[in-house]
C-alpha cells in the first residue's frame, strides 16, 4: 500500500507536546534526520500507525 501525504503537523503524540510540530514537502525520497531524543522515531511510528489504520 502506498500513502502519499503532502505535509504533517504532529502535536500530543508521545514526545510530541502540545506545540504543533509541522513537516512540510515530503517528495518520494525523504531523510529524517535527527540527534539521539531528536523525536525522529516517534514520527515514523505514528506514520507507521497511521498506514495500520488505513
């Protein structure tokens, strides 16, 4: 399954506080990069939870 998203703000999810986090122009190749406790991982969970869901 292919799920294709424009952009994603993530706010109150797990390490994610109530601020909205926002990542904007995701293409077909994307690097996440980011320092230990960066967030990095929590964003691919809930992506990965997003798709489960779907």
């Amino acid at each position: 399954m292919t799920v294709i998203t424009p952009n994603l703000a993530l706010a109150g999810y797990r390490s994610f506080g109530k601020v909205p986090q926002y990542f904007d122009r995701f293409a077909k190749i994307n690097l996440l990069i980011g320092r230990n406790d960066a967030e990095t991982s929590n964003v691919l969970r809930f992506l990965d939870e997003l798709v489960r869901v779907r």
